[in-house]
C-alpha cells in the first residue's frame, strides 16, 4: 500500500500545533471485475469499445482494445453487445439472471410492466370534429393501468355530442422489413346501423387497421408488416359522444416492433418477476410461489403466494358454504344423504378446516314449472306441455284451461350445482405469462346462489 503524509498547521492560543494525518490507501493492479466499459458514437458505420477504471485505486492502466465494431452488428433476443474479456472481443453475450433484453425488437409489454417508460418521440394527441373539421391539441390521450401493465383511453378528456379520437403515435426507424404486433381491448356500441366504439392503426398517412366489431370485446392480437425506414405508427380510439357512450373504453397492453434497433448494448432489469440466464423477457412466479433473487420459492401448504408478490401470506381460514362442495345422493322415501369435500381451487386453509360429517337432508327443492314425480324417489320433473304448476313441491302438474295456454319459462333457484345448460369461465384482462384464470373455474354456486 501507499502512506500519505499530509501535514496541517494550526494556531491555538497563540501557540503553532503540527498535526500529522497518516492516510493509508490501499493500491493493486485491478483486473476485469473492476472495469467498466463504453462504446464511442458511430463514426463511418463503425466504433470502439473503451475501458476505465471503477475506482482510482488501480496501479495498472485499463486495457485498450483497437477493434473496429460494425454499427449495424445484430444480437438476438436475451443477449447483449459487450466484451469477452478472455478473447478480447465484443460479442453478444447472455443477460444475466433477472434482466432481460428484446434483441433488435422494440417492446412495450404487461408482462415486461414498461408502459410508463414511452420511448423518445411518443406523443398522445386528442382529437375531435368542430364545425365539420377534425381539430387537435397535445393531451394524455391514454393513462398507464395495473402499475404499467398497460394503457387505457381517457375517454374523460372527450368533447360533448361529437366524434373524438384518442391517438398514440411512435415514429419508429427500421433497418430492414420488420413487423409491428399489437394486443388490445375495445368495446364497440352497436344501435341499429349505427356503430359507436372503433380501434384502428394507422401507419403513415394509410389505415392497415380498423375493428369496429361489437363482438370484439376480448384480447386481440395482429401482426401487421411494416417497410423499412421511418415509419410512425398511430393507434386511434374513436367513438362518438353525441351516442351512448356506456360501457365504451379502449385498451393496449402489448406493442412490439422488429428490426428497430441494432444489437443492444445492456440487458433491461426485471420490475417485477425473474429471468434466468440469457431471457428474452421476464416471469412472474405462478400462484403458491414467490419470488426471490434466485427464482421462485414455492410457499408451505398452509401459506399462498400470488404472481408478483415477495412474501408468503397466512391462507385464510375455510368458509364451508364457499370452500367445500356437497355430494348428494339420490333421493330415496323424501330423503337423501349429503357429503362434502374441498373444492380443487380452494386457497383456504384445509389444515384448519373440518368438513362436516356426512348427514340425511330433505330432497331438491321442485321449482315451479317441475313436480315430484312418484312417493320413493321424489324426482323433479318438468310438466308436460299444456301443464303447469305455480308452487314449489307440487305432486302434480296442473291442466290449462280453455283459452290459456302454458308457456316454457325456466327457473334456476335454489341451486345446488352448475345447471347443464350454463356455461362459465375465466378470462384475464391483461395477458400475462402467469394466467391466474388457470386456478379458477369461474362462477360457482354457492349458498344457493353463483359466486367467483
């Protein structure tokens, strides 16, 4: 190591006073684990890579590399251009454990949480007919949703009995033919021939893209082909305030742009969620786990863990009108046995919760419209045409007299199991790696009734 000496001079009560401060700082010859590197602007398609040094504690001068590196060098997804400090060469190289990199596509994504992040040139514009002609002023056409998972219209921001249009414009710059996919959201009105609610793309001064479908209502998803050079790509929400306006909005939750840019130069951190060596984007854990610096840590039996969360939480304890589902048997004399077990998607403690024993209850309530066919196994059944009744639980149908006639009209009241006729799901409206729609069956009766 190096001594320092420095000497100080201080007067006190007259009196000169030498104080001597020994510095000691520590000197080595460095090595590649505290080097930090860059590369020069582009100078006749090419440039360099330049080294320095982390701290100023190092012998040894930092390593110069006379390599000429192509301004138009590609890296593909999950990679980076950077040194290969054993070869002496630049490269594409892996992103390391939770980052990420997109390769030489631009991304705005809900599972990469980067739409409070537009890129430089993105503007949002608000537009509207005044006296037969479109006008525009700069506005904040879209706000961010779900903590940058995604974009909506801010249809606040329309003008009274008029047609507006919410734009998001990205001029982009292509080095070769690339293409441009998209998922968004809309709803569409629709009133007779008339039709309120449309989403469209615009590249340049030409429509590639228009959906004003009523029965678009889900995540949708194109692919659209785009030349190469500068193109601004335009995304339009249009709808009219002079119509119904209920139910109307517009989402965006994925834009991804090919051959934009030329290899990157760093990987991109994870916001949320994890990426192992050399990934293209990032995972959240699924349902049970969390995350943790090394991936994700699946959460002990009596403890849930949702996509994105750091911590195991307590699961709570069991409901048994919403947690457990009954078995009947069939009914026999007015009677009938009852059992139960734990729904397959229930995130309640089961250690904690007892089922209840099994046990005789009366038979299905019969709605009207149904009678209990027989004394033994007092079945439901439904009346025959040009029958009817009009309590629950009646023994017989009752005949329609002259001048009237039964219509077909179906009841579904106190419930004890999903009716055939009926059909659930569970649909996300963000698209995620992590789909919580995979832990969940839908509605469910519970209670007599339907519940998520």
């Amino acid at each position: 190591y190096q001594r320092r000496v420095h000497g100080i001079i201080k007067m006190k009560t007259g009196i000169a006073i030498l104080c001597i401060i020994i510095l000691e700082v520590y000197a080595r010859n460095c090595t590649t684990n505290d080097l930090l590197y860059d590369f020069t602007s582009c100078a006749n398609k090419k440039r360099k890579i330049v080294f320095s040094w982390k701290n100023q504690n190092c012998t040894n001068n930092p390593p110069i590399w006379n390599i000429d590196i192509s301004c138009k060098t590609t890296c593909q997804d999950g990679t980076y251009l950077g040194p290969n400090y054993k070869y002496q060469r630049v490269e594409c190289i892996p992103c390391s454990k939770n980052t990420y990199s997109t390769g030489s596509t631009f991304r705005l994504s809900s599972n990469d949480k980067n739409w409070n992040n537009l890129p430089t040139g993105a503007q949002m514009s608000c537009f509207w007919v005044a006296q037969g002609r479109w006008e525009v002023e700069p506005c904040q056409a879209f706000l961010t949703i779900s903590n940058g998972m995604g974009i909506r219209a801010n249809l606040s921001l329309a003008k009274p009995m008029t047609t507006n249009a919410f734009s998001l414009k990205l001029p982009l710059t292509l080095f070769e033919d690339g293409t441009v996919t998209f998922t968004y959201r809309k709803t569409t009105n629709a009133y007779g021939f008339n039709k309120n609610g449309k989403f469209s793309l615009d590249i340049g001064f030409f429509s590639v893209y228009q959906d004003d479908d009523p029965a678009n209502t889900g995540l949708q998803t194109r692919t659209i082909a785009i030349k190469k050079g500068l193109n601004e790509l335009k995304w339009f929400y249009i709808y009219s305030t002079a119509l119904p306006t209920e139910g109307l909005f517009a989402e965006i939750t994925k834009i991804e742009v090919t051959s934009v840019s030329y290899a990157p130069l760093f990987c991109i951190p994870c916001v949320e969620g994890f990426s192992l060596l050399g990934a293209a984007s990032c995972n959240r854990c699924p349902v049970n786990s969390i995350q943790n610096p090394d991936g994700c840590f699946i959460c002990q039996d009596d403890y849930l863990g949702y996509p994105g969360d750091t911590q195991c939480k307590k699961k709570p304890d069991c409901i048994i009108e919403y947690d457990a589902e009954p078995i009947y048997s069939e009914c026999f004399q007015h009677k009938r046995n009852v059992t139960y077990k734990w729904r397959s998607d229930t995130m309640c403690n089961i250690k904690i919760g007892n089922l209840p024993a099994q046990s005789q209850v009366d038979c299905h309530i019969c709605s009207p419209g149904y009678y209990t066919k027989g004394e033994s196994n007092s079945k439901c059944e439904a009346c025959p045409n040009g029958f009817y009744t009009n309590e629950a639980n009646m023994k017989a149908c009752l005949i329609c007299p002259a001048g009237k006639y039964a219509p077909k009209v179906a009841r579904y009241e106190n419930l004890e199991k999903m009716p055939d006729q009926f059909m659930t799901k569970c649909e996300t409206q963000i698209q995620e790696k992590i789909d919580l729609c995979a832990f969940s069956k839908g509605w469910i009766v519970a209670r007599s009734g339907f519940t998520t």
